[in-house]
C-alpha cells in the first residue's frame, strides 16, 4: 500500500515537472533580445548629465563581390539632441569615421552614402568594428557579418552600383 502511494507521489511529480519545466528557466529564449536580420547592431547609451538620450545602431552588414565592399546599417537618434558617433575599424585603429546625427532622426549608410572606412573581409567572416561618441565615451565592438550575392535580395548591393541611363 504505502509503494502505491510513493509511486502515485512520483508520477504526480513527474507530470508536473514535465509540464510546467519551461516556468523553472529564468531567462527563457523567447525574452532574448536578438537582431531578427543579417545584420548585427548596438544601443549606445550616454552619462546622467544626458539622461535618455541613446542612439542606436541597426542591422550592420558589408556586403562584398570580393573586390569592393559595401557598409550598409542604420544609425538612429531618438534624444532630443545632436549626437557625434565614430566607427573605427578594430583592426586598423587609424581609419576611423564620426558622423553626426540629428535629433530625432537617422543617417543610413547605403551605396548612396558610403561609409569612408577601407573594409575587408572574406564572406562569412566578421569585420570588428568600434563604435561610440566622438568624444570617445561608451565604446562597443560590435562584429560586422561580411555577406556577398549569394542570398538574391543581396545581389544587387553587390559592387558598385551603376548609375541609372538617362531615358
């Protein structure tokens, strides 16, 4: 009587902890902050004296035909002030590019607006780079996804672009 009652115990347990084992994880993968594209980003966050004021970094990628390279991401500033934000390459610390974003908008690097950084890379590496105010606080690393035309939605970033035939 009593091994019936034990084993009763232990299959009631069982059941529960089977069914509810996803309440036992604190961080569960669904509360994970991920970049859900290609590209990698980073929120640069400033001191008290600049309270809520962040610009953020959104979907960096190069894009490469194996000859020219393409830095494509966009930089927005939701503060309520201008903001300077320097890129320099991690593995040159000299080539290094400050940009200036307004409040309460973005700057976007694009074939159109290029990047002045001399990148490298071969497809499927990682390009370092360092990012943060011009002043030279909060700097991050954030690791560059280097992609090439293999994906058809990339393909026509591949290269340099041609200019358009006037009609």
């Amino acid at each position: 009587m009593v091994v019936r009652k034990l084993a009763g115990i232990a299959l009631a347990a069982g059941v529960l902890f089977s069914v509810a084992g996803c309440s036992f994880n604190p961080n569960p993968e669904s509360l994970q902050s991920y970049a859900p594209s290609d590209g990698v980003g980073a929120d640069i966050v400033f001191d008290k004296v600049q309270r809520n004021e962040s610009v953020k970094l959104r979907n960096f990628v190069v894009i490469t035909d194996g000859s020219s390279y393409n830095l494509f991401g966009t930089v927005i500033n939701d503060g309520v002030s201008t903001q300077q934000i320097t890129l320099q390459l991690a593995s040159d610390r000299s080539q290094s590019q400050t940009v200036e974003v307004a409040k309460h908008s973005t700057l976007v690097f694009n074939t159109e607006n290029p990047t002045t950084l001399t990148l490298s890379g071969k497809p499927g590496g990682l390009v370092k780079v360092y990012v943060g105010t011009a002043a030279g606080d909060n700097w991050q690393v954030i690791s560059v996804p280097v992609l090439d035309g293999t994906l058809s939605y990339y393909q026509n970033l591949v290269g340099t672009p041609s200019e358009t035939p006037a009609n």
